[in-house]
C-alpha cells in the first residue's frame, strides 16, 4: 500500500515544485498554502454606500 502512496507523493511533488520536507505535514502544509493563494481575490472590492443612506 506504501507504494501507491509514494508514487502520489512524487507526482504532486513534481507538480508542484514541491521541494521541501518528505513528511506528509509538511508537503499537505505546502498544498493549503497554494491553495489559499488561487483562493485569495486578486482586486480588493471597496463596499459603497446604498444612495439614501445616511452618512
């Protein structure tokens, strides 16, 4: 079973340039990290008042 596992493990590393640590904290560490920056919005949007509102 440990095989499969390993064969994954490089072909995400290779994937990813994933050149860190082996252990599996650390490569799912590095996986959240890309993740969160695809995830993140490019552009801040500015919240604008409702006309009528009072200030």
């Amino acid at each position: 079973m440990r095989r499969p596992d390993n064969e994954l493990d490089k072909a995400v590393d290779s994937a990813y340039s994933y050149k860190g640590a082996k252990e599996d904290a650390a490569r799912v560490a590095f996986l959240f990290e890309k993740y969160q920056e695809l995830t993140v919005p490019v552009i801040e949007v500015k919240k604008t008042k409702k006309k009528g509102q009072p200030k």
